[in-house]
C-alpha cells in the first residue's frame, strides 16, 4: 500500500464504524484498516467521532459583528434589523466588512464549519459589500468553501435599483440567485419577484435561495409560487427557501396542501432556529408563536431540510459563536427532534444534509471525497449535539487547520502562515 500524507486512525464515523482515514494531498485516498500503512503525519482520534465538516447553508458575513451599530435593535424585529443594516451599511466600509467577515471566518473554522452560504446585500448601488464579500471568498478558499447569494435586502421592486444591483452582482461571479418576497409593497409584487428571480436563476444556470415568508403572517404564502415557478422552469433540486416561518402559522388544510407541492419541485427548506425563535412572535401576547416552520412534517413529505445559522452579533442577533451545533441543538428542541433518529438527523442537519443543499462536489468519508473532516470530543452524532464538545482537530482539504489542546485553541491557516489565533478574539 502506498504511503499517506496524513492518517487519522481509530475515528469513530458518524454512522458508528471505526476506521482509519488515509489522506493524500487534498483527498481521502483510503478507508479502513490502514494499520502499518506509511503515514507523514498520523493523528489518532482513540475512538473519538471524527465527522464530515459543519455546513451553514444560511449566513450574512457582511452585516456579522457589526452588534450594536450604529444602535441596539430594541424592538428585536425583523424590520427593525433591517432599518439599522439600512443605515450601517452607507458608513461601513469594505475594509471593515471585510475584516469582520474574516474574523468571523475563523470562527468557523476553529468550531469545523468548512463551508458557508452567505447572502450578500446588493441594495446599495457602490455594491461595496459585494466587492468585499467577493474578496473574502477568494482569501478564505483554500480552507473554507463560500458560496455568496445575490440579496436585494431592500426588496427587488421595492427598492428602485435592486434589480440592476442583483444583475451586477451576478454578473462579478456572485453565486446564487437571492431574493426577499414577503418585504415587496404587496403580496403580487413579492410573487412577481419569485418569478422574475428564478427566470433570471433558470437563464444563467443557477442555484435559488430565497429569504421565503419570514414572518408570522399565515397569509404569506410565496414558498408556494417558489414550489411553482421551480416546477415550471425545470429548477427542480437548485432551488431552496429559507426561513418559511410563517408555515408555522398556516392553515393545516392549506399546509396538507402545499407540502406535497413542495416535495414534487424538490425544493430544500433552511429554517435557522437561533433567529427565528428570537425574532418571530413579537407581535403576539400569549400563546406566543415561536415562528419554527413545520420541519418534521417536511421532512415527512421526503423534503430536504437543513439548519443554518443565519446571524452572530449583528442587527438582528446579539449572541452566536459560529458552532453550528449550537443551531442543531436549538432545532433539536423547538423543533422536538427527540427521538434516537431524530437527534442523529439534527446533527445530519448541520453536515451532510447541508453540503447536499449547497451541491458540495465530493463532500462526505469516502474514498475520494475532499479530504475535510474534524474530530470532535465525543463518541457519536448524538453525544456532539448535546455536549457541543470541543474540536479536537480540523482538517480542510488534507491540510490541519485548527486543534486544541487544554487551554487554548488556534488556528494555522494555509495562506496565512504563522497565522495563530484564538477562538473567540471578542
Ligand atoms: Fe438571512
């Protein structure tokens, strides 16, 4: 047997087999028994969960530790958030965005999220923060994946240059086709605009994630012409609604409905449990809503769901630390996932599911995959997502990107050699 890079011996996988993990530059090359095999490097898990990496399908790296400029969003509303992101962003600058993103990044990574989708505001005609978020993708890209999404934040018809913006943005490489119905001036503009977006999506060959129905209102129903208009165009499988809160508030007939609509597009759900048990319910006394969509249920239908983070220390969400196992566990509960099944598939939420919604090429442990992976002090998915343990190693593309020791952890990130941090800089 020819010699490895690198061997991560004795892991246990998330499925429960123990195997060794051969690597060779930036791919699995073996898995199994790899005992006796020639390794440079050989770190051994002892029979520790050694999982495929974190995935945040839902995240917003330009408005991230920006908290409590230019104030403190006290009503803690969706549109209050919007209103201070509204001015922040005409004083922030690139450099800033930038950094803040970066910092952020490193987050991440030391808690072994290797891949994040980010949705970057295109609502300011300087598309600053598209420039921005564009260079992190490039700085970060040797260990971390970024896929940017085209978000007119300010609404697509509502604000007047949106559509351009959006257009730019695309057209400088940003990803994915974004988009913001239930903030259009009416429920017709914010179905014309799920339409126009996943025309625009349909022409260039592109994925969709929609900000979809975020709010409390039982009437905002456009995950329904997101369902539709993906079926009409042969979207089938590219196309995923975030949030979709306000399903929690729907008629049950309407929701019988709708879901097999849903299933039979192939549309993903991202619901993002740590924002949206903050932000929705505000305008309730009691019983209070608690805003979670219909998760289980989907899941029922056969509809791929997965968790994403959404905000840490921004206008709309003062705490949050980049583990995405803090989302699962929030999820776990408000969605009450409490069976064995259930609280494995959380954890699936946060890793395979996720990577299967951002069509991650080569994602997983097997022979081939991207080498990426982390060792987490814990026996099993289960055990991580109630522990939400320490990252014993990270691993990005063959490389050791992050690891901890007793008292501290760092990161040595390619392209930034000698580069040495802790976790939590804040
Ligand atoms: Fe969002």
């Amino acid at each position: 047997m020819a010699g490895f890079d690198l061997v991560v011996a004795r892991g246990t996988l998330p499925d429960g087999r123990v195997a060794d993990i051969g690597i060779r530059g930036d791919r699995i090359a073996a898995l199994g028994d790899l005992a006796g095999a020639e390794a440079g490097q050989v770190i051994d898990a002892g029979g520790d969960l050694v999982s495929p990496p974190f995935v945040d399908p839902h995240f917003h790296l330009d408005a991230v530790l920006s908290y409590g400029q230019p104030r403190i969003n006290e009503s803690g509303t969706l549109l209050e958030g919007i209103a201070l992101w509204g001015e922040l962003k005409q004083v922030m600058t690139q450099d800033e965005m930038v950094d803040r993103a970066l910092r952020y990044c490193d987050w991440a990574v030391s808690m072994g999220c290797l891949a994040i989708r980010s949705h970057v505001d295109v609502c300011d005609d300087t598309l600053k923060g598209v420039e921005a978020m564009l260079h992190v993708r490039e700085m970060v890209k040797p260990y971390l994946d970024v896929q940017l999404v085209a978000f007119p934040q300010d609404g697509f018809y509502r604000d007047p240059t949106a559509r351009e913006n959006t257009l730019r943005a695309l057209d400088m490489g940003v990803d994915v086709v974004g988009g913001i119905p239930h903030f259009e001036r009416g429920m017709a503009d914010g179905a014309a605009s799920v339409r126009e977006l996943c025309g625009i999506a349909a022409e260039r060959g592109l994925q969709v994630d929609m900000h979809c129905d975020e709010s409390d209102d039982p009437m905002s129903r456009h995950v329904e012409t997101l369902a539709q208009e993906t079926q009409r165009l042969g979207l089938q499988g590219r196309v995923a609604g975030s949030h979709l809160s306000s399903m929690h508030s729907m008629d049950n007939y309407y929701v019988s409905k709708l879901l097999p609509l849903m299933a039979e597009a192939e549309l993903s759900a991202i619901p993002n449990p740590l924002i949206n048990i903050m932000i929705q319910g505000r305008h309730d006394t009691f019983p209070k809503r608690r805003g979670l969509t219909r998760v289980r249920e989907m899941q029922a239908h056969g509809i791929r769901v997965g968790w994403g983070q959404d905000c840490v220390r921004d206008p709309w969400y003062s705490l949050g630390t980049g583990d995405m196992l803090d989302v699962a566990f929030m999820g776990l509960h408000v969605a009450q996932m409490s069976s064995p099944d259930e609280m494995h598939r959380c954890f699936d939420m946060v890793t395979s599911e996720n990577a299967a919604i951002m069509q991650l090429e080569d994602y997983g442990l097997h022979e081939g995959a991207v080498a990426s992976l982390v060792v987490l002090d814990a026996g099993d998915p289960i055990e991580a997502v109630r522990l939400r343990p320490d990252r014993l190693c990270v691993i990005s593309k063959g490389k050791v990107v992050a690891g901890k020791s007793r008292n501290d952890s760092s990161l040595c990130l390619p392209g930034r050699p000698g580069h040495v941090r802790r976790r939590h800089p804040l």
